[in-house]
C-alpha cells in the first residue's frame, strides 16, 4: 500500500538525501526541471537521471543514463514518467537497492508499486515532492541554500 499518511511521508522526505531523478529534463518549462530544482535548492543532492541527455548537466549536476550507473545509495527514485514506463524505472529502483520510489503528480502504476513494496521499497504514488515538502514543512535540510 503507497505511503499516505502524513506522518510516513514526512519521515520519508526528512531522512532522505540522495534523490535520483528519473525523466529529469534540462527543459526549463518541464515539471522534472522545476521540481529538481527546487529538491536540490532545499539541499537534497539530486543526481538527473535521463538516457536522451546522459552527459550534459542540469542544475549543475551530471546526467546519468540510468540507475546503475549513479554508485551511491539511493532514499529515493522521483518518478517523472508516464505511466507504462513508470514500471521500468520502479524495476530498476529495485535491482539498484533504492529506499524508495516516488511516482510523481498523474502517475498511477498499481502493478510497478506492488512490485515495489513486494521488494520492501517504500512507495508514494500520485504526489509532488515539491508539494509534499511545502505542504507538510519539511525544512531545509542543513547546509542548504
């Protein structure tokens, strides 16, 4: 069952340091650009994970092709994918030893958040992170901007 009430999702996001970004863009009008920025602005080191624009940057930090390759322990993999390709980027949550996958605002996946939570990942599906931390007061984390 995906993480919904406040208290869970509240400690999910307080412990969290390392967030990947999965469809991060480098396009300034895409949800993923804003919503890294902001992450990485309330000091989670975010870590773009997109195999159209592996090599280039965004918000300064490299982009990856995929999970594998990032080699430091993930708290959460923020979903910005549809929803069939949801499923690729859960399995792959999984294979790499993620905390927890995030499907973000519009993205409903049943079948990749059982599979999720089946591995003992935890799951937060149809929610902003960024909205989520605003709503609920997450505070920066320190060192921050």
């Amino acid at each position: 069952m995906p993480l919904t009430r406040d208290e869970d999702i509240a400690e999910l996001l307080t412990n969290a340091r390392n967030i990947a970004v999965v469809g991060c863009s480098d396009r300034p009008d895409r949800p993923s650009y804003g919503v890294s920025a902001f992450l990485q602005r309330h000091g989670y080191r975010i870590l773009p994970v997109n195999p159209q624009i592996t090599g280039e940057r965004v918000h300064s930090e490299f982009v990856w092709r995929d999970l594998h390759q990032l080699g430091v322990p993930i708290d959460i993999v923020d979903i910005f994918r549809r929803p069939m390709a949801a499923g690729e980027a859960v399995d792959e949550a999984i294979a790499v030893g993620a905390k927890a996958v995030w499907l973000q605002l519009g993205i409903v996946n049943e079948e990749a958040a059982a599979r999720a939570e089946a591995a003992g990942l935890k799951v937060v599906m149809d929610r902003c992170t960024k909205i989520e931390i605003m709503r609920l007061g997450i505070p920066a984390i320190e060192g921050a901007d």
